[in-house]
C-alpha cells in the first residue's frame, strides 16, 4: 500500500506544481476561455491545465519504474508507453482545440487514434463476463471495436461534465479512488497480481486530480480544457478495460462495477444525447441543461451543485465498492443505500423537502399582507388655451356725396 501512497502523492505534487506554470503559459498564448451564454463565469479564464495532468501522469509512471513491488506491473508489457502515447496524443488534439478550436469530427477522430493505441499496448476488452458463470468472448475486431468505443464514450462523458468548478476533477477523482480500492482488493486478499496495472493507474489518476483541484476548485484560477477532460476519459477508461476479473459476485460485478462508478458521467451523456436528438440538434450541440445546469437552476450555489455531484458519484461507487468487497447482508446494504439516496434526494431537490415547505408557508402567513397601494392620482391633461380671434370690425361706411340743386347756367 505504500507504494502506492507514495505515487499518488507524487503525481499530485508534480500536477500541483505544474499548474501555476501552465496557467501562464496559457494566458501568454492567449489560450482563455471566453464567457458564453451557457457558461456560469463572467470572466476570461485561462486553460491548458490538462497539461500539468500529464506532466504527473508521466512523473508517476516514473516513480512506480523504480519502486520494485510496482516496476511488475509495468515490466514485459507496453502499459507504460500505452498510456504516455495515447495520452500524449489526447494532449496534442486539446491543445489545438482549447487554442485555437477543432470540428466535433476531428476530436472524435484524435479520441478513436487514442483508442487505438491502448489496443495497441494490450489494453482491450477481449472477453466479457455472462449471467451463469459464462463468457463471452470477443474476436480480435470485435474486441477492438468495443475498447475504442468505450474508450470515445468516457472521453465524452467526462467533456460533459465539465461545466463547474472543480466538478470534473472531483468526480473522476471519487471513481478512481473506488477503482484503486477494488483492484488493491483483489491483488491482496485474492492473490492477482496482474490486477496491479489497473490499481496502480487508478492510484495516478486519483493523484492528478487531487493536485489539480485546488486550482479549480470554486473559484478557479485555471480550467482543465479539453486537454484535460479528455486526458482523464482516457486513463479513467483505460483502469477497467485493462482488467475484468473474478470476484464476489463473478456473474455481475465485472460489468456492474465499471457502469456503476461512471454513473454520474454517463447518465449526463446519455440524458444529452437523446435531448439533442430529440430537438433535431447534432449529439455534439452544447447546451445549458446538463445535470450540473439543473442543481443551479434550482437554487443550489455553485459551491453546493459540486458537492452534491461529489455525493451522488460517491454514493454509486462506494456502494458498489462495498458490495464487491464486503461481506455486509445484501439487505442491510440496501437499506443503507436506499436511505443515503433518499438523503441526498431531499439536499439535491428542495421542493421535496416537506417541513421546509410547511414552515416557509407558516412564515409566509404570519407576515403582515402588505398594504394596498394607493390609486394613482389622475392629473388631467393640460389644456391648451384657445386664443377667441379679435371680432370683426366692420369697415366705416361711407356716406354719399350730397347732391345739391343745380345751380344756374
């Protein structure tokens, strides 16, 4: 385990070193996100911290190569070179479209190569678990059709979610904290020592985003950008495609523990698509009614949507976690969890709170009713005086000449 404490700790001190670093760089290229519409800041804020991500992603690939119960899970395999080129690769594509913007299609193209590429190291989903103890195995197309799309599905979910402070990182960071658990689980008590990859890649991915968080964490001073959400869809895709394995519940855990972790991420890509689709827009068409949107429309503060996106993934999660790891009673687990959603569902929609409810009322009856306003007084128009023309004055008549008798010739 201290091994892995030690990278995890590594890789959050190199991101948070590197970001302040990074934030400069990206104001001096000029590299700012703009306020839109749809965004909740007012000001420019500068991108690129996908950067430092990478930077403690290399770093700690580095560290786990000399630690020897760590340097096993990355000897005699490509996982290593995988995860730097696939990740480099996301790099380049985000830094492009954060400076200077790239088509839907063009991500999309960058996002599959990426894919490729983990194929390529050996990490590919090449069987699947069945009801019953049954497998279903994938040809090799097969197999690398689905990796790659699993690989573009996360990349995406992840985007979306980044619309608040903090928001991302932390979601991904609740995951990858859930998958370091259930992997470091499965290497010590059931004795699987090939499942330490993906508990040591779950380990520098929770690293990255503890070292970035304070940085973007309400309010921040630098945004991940595409670099950086992308760069986590991928390492947060790559921890469960690179291992599927036997567990407690071997008929449902390989395929519920993945789906139930990336809840949160998924469900707002899904609830996305099929609102886009429906309005006749493309699936890519951003829009201001993602989940984080709705917890703002409501009331909630920004701090408060965070922490309640936080709550939600840690409850999936952890749930699942448990349930894999655990011998609690089913039943006991469930009414646990069913009682921590009900919570959850009261902080996240006011409206089902009752006695708030019942008490703003009686506020709002013990108030005074404000007093009628008084009618607005009518002020006559002016009125235009009439100036009454002069009277006619009528012209002095004129008496005719006096005739007089005719005076003698």
């Amino acid at each position: 385990m201290s091994e892995y404490v030690l990278t995890l700790l590594v890789t959050a001190a190199v991101t948070y070193l590197l970001t302040p670093l990074v934030r400069r760089g990206a104001i001096a290229v000029g590299a700012m996100h703009e306020a839109r519409d749809r965004d909740v800041h007012v000001v420019p804020i500068p991108l690129l911290g996908g950067l430092a991500i990478f930077g403690g992603l290399a770093v700690g690939l580095m560290v786990a190569d000399e630690l020897s119960p760590l340097r096993t899970a990355l000897v005699g395999n490509r996982t290593a070179a995988g995860l730097l080129l696939a990740g480099g690769l996301i790099v380049v594509v985000g830094v492009i479209d954060d400076r200077w913007g790239l088509s839907p299609i063009s991500k999309l193209a960058g996002q599959a190569a990426a894919g490729g590429i983990l194929v390529w190291s050996g990490a590919q989903l090449g069987w699947l678990p069945l009801p019953g103890n049954g497998t279903l195995i994938l040809s090799s197309n097969q197999s690398t059709a689905l990796t790659i799309f699993f690989v573009v599905a996360t990349i995406n979910a992840v985007n979306f979610i980044d619309g608040l402070d903090g928001l991302a990182a932390g979601i991904v960071c609740i995951a990858a904290v859930a998958f370091f658990a259930y992997y470091y689980r499965l290497t010590q008590v059931y004795t699987l020592p090939e499942q330490a990859g993906p508990a040591l890649a779950s380990a520098i991915l929770a690293g990255a985003c503890l070292g970035f968080l304070p940085h973007n964490f309400y309010p921040a001073r630098i945004f991940m950008g595409d670099t950086g959400s992308m760069l986590l869809g991928l390492l947060l895709a790559y921890v469960p495609i690179s291992s599927i394995a036997v567990n407690r519940f071997p008929e449902i855990l390989p395929l519920l523990l993945p789906v139930t972790i990336l809840v949160i991420p998924y469900a707002d890509l899904l609830l996305a698509v099929v609102r886009r689709t429906r309005a006749g827009l493309s699936p890519l068409a951003p829009d201001r009614k993602h989940l984080h949107h709705r917890l703002l429309d409501i009331g909630h503060s920004h701090r408060s949507s965070v922490l309640i996106m936080y709550l939600w993934a840690a409850l999936f999660a952890g749930g699942i976690v448990w349930l894999s790891i655990a011998k609690t009673p089913l039943s006991l687990l469930a009414v646990t969890t069913l009682a921590a959603m009900l919570a959850l569902l009261m902080m996240s929609m006011p409206r089902l709170r009752w006695w708030e409810r019942d008490r703003r009322a009686r506020t709002a009856a013990a108030q005074p009713a404000p007093a009628p306003a008084a009618p607005a007084a009518v002020v006559p128009a002016p009125v235009t005086p009439v100036l009454s023309a002069p009277p006619a004055v009528a012209p002095p008549a004129v008496a005719p000449p006096a005739v007089g008798p005719a005076r003698p010739r």
